[in-house]
C-alpha cells in the first residue's frame, strides 16, 4: 500500500509540476547515434521533416504508472527546441525499465501539429520496439520480427513515427496509457 501511494504520489508530481528542461545536445546526439544502427530508424532518418529525441525515458509501476523523460526537438539536423514526454498507465504493470525514444515527423504539417505546445498520441498510436542488437532484430511491441520484415511494415501514423530501445530493467504490463509532449522553443 505504501509504495503504491508513492507511485500515485511521483505520477501526480510528473503530470502537473513536469517544466520542459533543456536536454543535453552531446546526450541527444549519442541516442541517434545508437537509434540509427537499425537500418529502420535509419532509414526514417535520413528522410524525416525533423525529429524529437528522448536519450533516457525512465518508466515505473505497480498497478498505477507513470513514465518521464527529457529531450531535444530537431529541425534540418539543428535544435529548435526542448520536450519532456510524460506518460500515466492503469492496469496490470509491475516493475520499471527505462529506454530511448526518437519521433520522426514526416512533414511540416506534422512537426507544426507536435511542436505547438501540448500535443497528445492517440490511443491507436504504437511504438516500435528496436532490440539493443538493432542490425540484427527489430520488432512491435509484443511481437518479433527481422528488421526487413519491421521495415517494410514500419510507416507513418498521421504523419509520425516512434521508436523505442530499452536501456534497462524489467517492467510487465498490460496496461492502457497515453504520452503527453509539451515543447519549448529555443530562446
């Protein structure tokens, strides 16, 4: 009971007192650098309108969840902006892991949509989990595939793409949650 009213607790705190904190250039850069040695985000790389990048997205829960994390927005290879991602889940979860994650945006109308201020993925959105042996396997949450099986199914949702590769721990979850990005222009 008491750890999950520290969970509830830290959850609240994340939601309603999260500010967008500058994230660290050098700590981006290292993230696409290991993001990118899948063939798949790679290849979104190399084509994508601009890009948002979490270098470490922390994630925890028992029951009740709650996942936080920092990064920099991207625009023609330059920073135009910071953005904190936080994300609250319901259901049967336990543990905690932590990973990176990239959004690529197809074109401006996309970027434009993600970059003005508060914008939220909607429930049929879905991440595609890249292993830490990219080159080797790719796949969807839940599933497991090649990565030429993943790349050829891989694509925009409206106009925006999310992957993800784990960092670290254990997490079960059957739970249902949405992520929620606020941005902050570069002064």
């Amino acid at each position: 009971m008491l750890i999950r009213s520290i969970i509830i607790t830290l959850v609240t705190f994340l939601t309603f007192s999260s500010p967008v904190l500058a994230s660290d250039v050098s700590d981006d850069k290292e993230a696409i650098k290991i993001l990118t040695r899948s063939d798949v985000v790679d290849k979104f790389h190399k084509s994508a309108y601009g890009y948002a990048v979490f270098p470490t997205i922390g994630k925890g829960g028992i029951g009740i969840g709650g996942a936080h994390g920092t990064g920099g927005v991207y625009k023609g290879g330059a920073k135009i902006g910071d953005v904190s991602m936080t994300q609250i889940s319901i259901g049967f979860q336990l543990g905690g892991q932590a990973y990176r994650q990239v959004v690529y945006f197809q074109d401006k109308r996309s970027f434009d949509e993600f970059t003005s201020g508060s914008f939220e993925f909607s429930a049929q959105a879905e991440a595609i989990a890249i292993t830490s042996s990219a080159g080797a396997q790719a796949g969807t949450e839940g599933s497991s595939a090649s990565a030429n099986e993943t790349q050829a199914e891989a694509s925009y949702h409206k106009g925006m793409i999310v992957f993800t590769m784990g960092k670290g721990g254990l997490m079960f979850q059957a739970a249902l949650g949405g992520q929620k990005y606020d941005y902050t222009p570069a002064n």
